[in-house]
C-alpha cells in the first residue's frame, strides 16, 4: 500500500504486533523511518513497494508517471537508516503503456534516479520468473498474439557504498546430474572458443553450483498458514504478495544471524516471515489495517515460522531431480512452416471472434463382417436353430 508522503495527513505509527525476534507497525513507513530508527542501523530493506500501474489495484498503487516523485521521500529515509555494508533490495514489476502494446519505462527511471540522484550503487540486477504467471495482458497475449506472456519482475539490488556485504555461499543450489558426473569422472582443462580459461579448479566440489541472477519461484500459494488463517477469519488475502522464497534469498545472502531486516512496504509481511524463519531481527511497516490482520496468521504458534526446517530433498524415489523449473530453448515447434504472414499493421486491427464450432457426433462407418467374423455367425445360428429361414 503506498505510505503518504504529506507529513501533515501521515497516520501516527502504532506498535501492531510483535514476535520473539521482530515487530509489526501500523501506520506511514515514512514516519516510522524517520522516528524509530536511528541512522546507519538496518542491515537490509527488503521490499516490494506498489507497482507503477496504469489501472488501479484494491492495493493502491501510484501512477506509473508520477512514481520516481513518489518514491523519493522514501529513497533519502533508506539512504539515512542503512549501514555503509546495507542493502536495499526492491522487487517491482513493469506496467504496460495505456491503449497500446509498448511498456512502461517507471521502474527502469526509478532505478536511475536511485542511483543518479539518491547515489545508491547498483550491485547487481535480479529477475524473478513466475512459472506460474497467467498469459497477461490478454488483449495484446491471447487475443492479438503480438506479444509474450510477461513473467518476471525486476529486483534492484542497491546498495550506498560499492561494497555490502554478501556471500553467494548461501544460497548455492544443488548440482545437476552432468555437474556431478564431471566430479566423479574428471574434466579436461581447455579454453573455450569464448575466451574463458576452464581450469582444473572447475572440478573442485563446493557444495553446490553458484546461482544465477534469475529467481525461479511460482505464486502459487494456497494452502499455507496464512492462506488457511484469512479463510478462517473471513480474510481477503493480499493480493500481490511475492512468495516467500524471494525474501529469503536475499536475506539469507546478504545478513547474518540478528541482523536487522526491515520491510517499509509490509503488505501481509512475507519479509517478516522469512526473517523471522532465519532468525533475523525485524520490522515491518503497512498502512491498512486489513492486510495486518491477515500477516497475523505468519506467527501463529501452531505453524510458527521458526519451526525446525528439514532440509530439502531434491530427489524423487524415482532419482528424478524435483524442485526444479524448466525453461523450454527455443525451437520446440520450428518445423520450417511459417504460417500465415504476419500482419502488416502490427495487429493494430483487433482480429475478429472465432466461430464457435458445432459440437458434431461422428459415428463410425458400417463395415461389413470379416469371413472369420461370419463363420463365428453360422456357427452360433447352427447351435440356436435361427439362420437366414430359422425364428
């Protein structure tokens, strides 16, 4: 929900609740930035604020053209509470250009003026792919078919000095099968026709493969503590909330054990979650009342957050690799047939309905007995005394 940024209308901060390791406030993160924290103290921002969207959401999000404005008041409060080795790690989705099929460049500006105006750094870009993800927007998806189904968000890591403290080391993935077979059974150091030098080093078991900057997790929740909690207190979850894992990542790679991770733009506060699972301290802060009371249902004791967490297992009974998403390379389909050509006007014209088809029955043609289908016949009529004369 987008905090005010009008000192004179911000709602007073109120404590809403609190957990062993963290605590939710209820009222404008501008306000709690400004008057609960003390400068150079947070270890992480970890958020996703209200996408620039040109149709409004029950959420209230901001007008994509006024978002980078908007955003500002916020940018120099996360500059002043964060640690010279903190993070601000923002996830924000792109919006699509009113009545045409062309995207909006807000999120793309707002990580310029970061770090132009507000001299964060860009430490690294990061994109989260929904598997998940309905083929939207339809009109220019599913009834033009000139564009992609729009899967991921962008996450600007940021951070106000060139330096923040991180270690890919925590969140290594496990090895595929071909990685592992190259350890068991050698590789041959060479140069590749790239330029890059494989040594013997590329042999060395480190406990897993470095990740790459895509983050591959579906919305797909539906079943969880929190989900169950709205249904029994007749809640509306939130309806932009990103999964659990996005947080976590993050604040597993860049904070340690009691570092403290805060989220300003809280919603149902997945951040607080993951912190508090990672035995993090934290804050979250959200303006509507309702979306809090849903949160609750994150810490309920029955299905704390902190519980023992198994480790995965990233094989089936079957030594099947799980847990996994795939991406389909190019060229499934290519069989060399082009199809009709494209169209010139770019699908400007919005092509006409299908006619809806007749549901027809087809029966099957009347085939005429095989011979040994006949002598099966005579037989049958022999034992029952009917034939071509017989009753």
């Amino acid at each position: 929900m987008p905090q005010k940024s009008e000192k004179s209308d911000r709602p007073q901060v109120k404590l809403f609740h609190s957990t062993a390791r963290g605590e939710i406030y209820h009222g404008d993160s501008l306000d709690l930035l400004a008057t609960r924290l003390r400068p150079a103290s947070v270890d992480l921002i970890m958020t996703s604020p209200p996408f620039g969207l040109v149709r409004k959401k029950e959420y209230g999000n901001v007008d994509a053209d006024k978002y980078v404005e908007w955003f500002k008041p916020f940018a120099e409060a996360f500059k002043r509470v964060l640690k010279p080795s903190g993070s601000l790690v923002i996830d924000i989705g792109g919006a699509w250009n009113p009545g045409e099929p062309t995207r909006s460049l807000y999120h793309y500006e707002l990580l310029i003026s970061l770090c132009k105006e507000s001299n964060f750094h860009l430490a690294q870009e990061f994109f989260w792919w929904n598997p998940a993800r309905l083929p939207t927007p339809a009109e220019w998806v599913t009834v033009r078919r000139v564009r992609v189904k729009d899967a991921i968000n962008c996450i600007w890591w940021l951070s106000p000095t060139p330096w923040p403290k991180a270690s890919n080391k925590r969140v290594l993935q496990s090895y595929s099968d071909s990685m592992k077979g190259l350890l068991v059974h050698g590789y041959k150091p060479q140069m590749r026709p790239s330029g890059h030098d494989i040594s013997d080093k590329f042999q060395n078991d480190n406990g897993g493969s470095i990740p790459p900057n895509l983050i591959a997790a579906a919305h797909t929740e539906s079943n969880s503590a929190y989900i169950r909690y709205c249904t029994d207190k007749k809640l509306k979850p939130h309806p932009a909330r990103f999964p659990s894992e996005v947080p976590e990542f993050f604040i597993r790679m860049l904070t340690d054990i009691n570092d403290l991770v805060v989220d300003p733009f809280a919603g149902s506060c997945v951040t607080g979650e993951a912190a508090e699972r990672t035995k993090r301290k934290w804050i979250c802060c959200e303006l509507r009342d309702d979306y809090l009371q849903g949160a609750l249902g994150r810490f309920q004791t029955e299905d704390s957050p902190t519980a023992a967490i198994s480790e995965p297992s990233y094989k089936t009974a079957g030594g099947q690799e799980k847990d996994y998403y795939r991406i389909s390379k190019p060229g499934g389909f290519w069989n060399g047939v082009e199809g009709p050509p494209l169209a010139a006007d770019g699908g400007f014209k919005r092509p006409p309905k299908p006619e809806k088809k007749l549901k027809t029955t087809t029966y099957l043609p009347h085939r005429s007995p095989r011979p040994e289908q006949l002598a099966l016949m005579d037989a049958r009529d022999r034992r029952t005394g009917k034939g071509k004369f017989g009753g």
